[in-house]
C-alpha cells in the first residue's frame, strides 16, 4: 500500500456563467453579464492576473493535439472542434476535470492552480469515462486512502496496471467472503443476450458479492476497496457492477474473450478493473494477443484458433500480483463502440489456486448515477497535489 493519508475531496467548480442568452428586452444587460463572467472565468483559468495561456488539447485516449487560447473565446473554439458534444470537460494528466464546458453555455472551472502555458489536456466528452493516458512513466494517482503508482502496459489494447492497490489482508477479506458462493462459471450463448452456458470456454468458478448481503467487518473491507479503485478509474463507484470473484483450479481457464457483447447487460461495461487476489500459483496469466498488432481481429474462433485459446509468447502477458489491479477499456474512448484489440483470456493454471475479481464499470450505471446525483457525478475526479511521476 502507498502512504496513507486523509481522504482527498473533489475540487468546487467555482465558477458557472452563461453566455449565449439574450433577448431584445434585456439585452444590454444581459452583455454585460456575459462579459463579467467571461472575464471571470478567464480570470480564474489564468490565475490572478498572468497572461492568457496556450494549452494543447488532445482528445480523451489520444490523438493528435491541437492548441487552445484560454480567452473568452474558449467555449467555442472548442465546440466547433467537437460539434456533436454537449459537454467537453478539459482534464489534466493526474486525471482530474480542471475546466468545462457545455453545448447551451454553461461553463465551469475548478478551484486549482494556474495552469501551466502549453500543458496538455484531454477532451472527455459527454457522458464518456476519462481514460488515462498512456505514459512512459509510472505515475502515482492519489486514490483517497492512498497513493498507488499507476504503470502504463499497453496503449492499443488500453490497459494499465496499478501496483499495490489491495493490502494482503484486504486480498483475503475478498476471498473469504466469497468462498461460500463460489458455483461453477458461466458463459453468454453466442447470439443470445440472457442464456449462458457452464463450461467450456470458461471453466473457472465465480461468485458475485453484493454488498448488501455481506456482514461486518467484511462489508467495510468490500466498501473500501471499491472505493479506492473507483477513485483510481475516476469514477463514481456507483457506476461499477456488483464485483465478481473468480477461482481457478489447476486446468482451468477462460479462452479469449472480450467483456463486452451484443447483450445490453454487458454491451456497456467501458472498464474493466481486474484486481488480482494472489500470486501463489503457477500458469494462470492474462494475456492480451491483440496488443503490439497494427490491426485487430474480430472473430473469437479465428482469435482462438490462431493463438490456441490462450499463450503466453506474444501479446501482452501479465502475471498476477496479488494486490495489483489491472484496468482496461473495452470502448473506444468518447464512444461505446466495442475495441475489438481488448481480446484477451486467462491461461491454464498450472499448479495452486488462481484467485481475482472483476469490478466492470458500466455506460448504463453511469447514466443512472447522474440521474441520481447531477452532470457530471459519474467521475470522480481527485485533487493531487504533489503528486508527480517516477522515472
Ligand atoms: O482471470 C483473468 O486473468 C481474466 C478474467 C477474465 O477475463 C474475465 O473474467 O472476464
């Protein structure tokens, strides 16, 4: 575990103005208004009287950057560049939402220090999750309770892994608790979106844990460990399923794969938090055939055949670590279109016993968090102060 330290707060969006409302009666006025919050959002974007400052935006999980002036002009420069997006929030590389902006003129900055002139931010639209960029450095991401560093593996599939997110005692509560549910795991039939199948391609056991059906003090460990990887996708843990705890046994295994599918319960599951449970086996790595490839493949047989339902020797590999949680996006970024580079599967455990859990973050969860609690409160966005990257 990183140092622990008190829970961070989210930033206060201090400012919000309109700027597009005007009518014959109060125009004048209205003018005026719009001037004196522009020039206060301006104010608050370049700090107490500096220059107006350039920054690069690039859109959110990557692509060619462009460069935006912070002057009253902002808005719209950025809405013409994104024309289908009602909401643009503008977010930094320690994955916080510094500055935003709607399509009807509302707009909106967070209480944060000036920024930086030619520093990059990234464009997440509408109701899409951030996705972290890929870095060549490993980061540490303030997660609430902790820091934990935060190692980029792959850009194309997107999966990153962070070290030393559970504590062995926390890995334990996980699997104690689901121990007594644990029933053989299933499968979709191909085709269907509610009919699943035992067995092969997955062989594994699972459990699902719902919280409300747990007891203390296992309950508090589940509640806070959820906490803390939503923290580290910067989402609302509302906006993540029931987690599920997987078993191997020596054999067992789930062929390629990808966590999303034609069925609406799984079509939005934009990430995929993995947290593995321990390491005290032997076989039983993740593997990603996709990644390093220029094209993706989008057909499970031939993905399968092609690279024997599961090996180790190309791709991407990871070998389990207990405490670590592997995140990956099964959509692309701003989008819910399946990434089809995200196959991936678990290998043939050799000898012990594999444990992990799923926590898969869900576009119809998060729709159902803003419902509850507002615009934007399916992210979770952290102050990080101080925190920077290791080389
Ligand atoms: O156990 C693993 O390494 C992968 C699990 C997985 O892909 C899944 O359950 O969907």
């Amino acid at each position: 575990m990183g140092k622990t330290r008190g829970l961070a707060k989210p930033p206060t969006a201090s400012t919000t103005t309109t700027t597009t409302t005007t009518t014959r009666a109060y125009g004048l006025a209205a003018a005026a208004l719009v001037a004196v919050a522009a020039a206060l959002v301006a104010t608050q974007l370049r700090g107490s009287g500096g220059p107006v400052v350039e920054v690069a935006v690039e859109p959110n999980g990557g692509g060619e950057p462009s460069t935006l002036t912070l002057d009253g002009s902002w808005q719209s420069v950025l809405h013409a560049r994104y024309p289908e997006a009602q909401r643009i929030g503008l977010w930094d590389r320690h994955g916080v939402e510094v500055m935003w902006s709607s399509a009807d003129g509302q707009s909106g900055a967070a209480a944060a220090p000036p920024l930086p002139a030619g520093c990059t931010l990234y464009a997440v639209l509408d109701e899409f999750p951030w996705v972290w960029p890929g870095s060549p450095e490993i980061r540490t991401v303030d997660v609430g309770d902790a820091h934990v560093r935060l190692e980029t593996l792959s850009v194309a599939p997107r999966v990153l892994l962070a070290h030393g997110v559970l504590s062995e005692e926390e890995c334990d509560a996980v699997r104690s608790t689901a121990t007594p549910s644990m029933e053989q795991s299933t499968t979709l039939v191909k085709g269907q979106t509610t009919v699943v199948q035992a067995g092969a391609p997955r062989t594994s056991s699972t459990a699902w844990l719902k919280i409300a059906d747990t007891t203390e003090p296992e309950r508090s460990v589940l509640e806070r460990v959820q906490r803390r990887v939503a923290m580290l996708a910067r989402l609302h843990v509302g906006s993540a399923e029931n987690m599920q705890v997987l078993r191997y046994l020596p054999g067992e295994h789930y062929h390629y794969h990808t966590d999303t599918g034609g069925s609406p319960s799984i079509a939005g599951r934009a990430l995929t938090a993995l947290f593995y449970l321990n390491h005290n086996f032997s076989g039983g790595e993740t593997n990603f055939p996709m990644a390093r490839r220029a094209e993706p493949m989008n057909n499970v047989y031939r993905v399968r055949e092609e690279f024997h339902n599961c090996q180790v020797d190309s791709g991407l590999t990871v070998r389990p670590q207990q405490g670590s949680v592997l995140l990956f996006y099964n959509l692309a970024p701003n989008s819910a279109t399946k990434d089809f580079f995200t196959w991936h599967g678990s290998c043939d455990v050799e000898s012990g016993e594999k444990w992990a859990a799923n926590f898969w973050f869900h576009l119809n969860l998060m729709s159902a968090v803003r419902k509850r609690f507002g615009t934007r409160a399916h992210q979770f966005p952290a102050r990080t102060e101080g925190v920077g990257e290791e080389g």
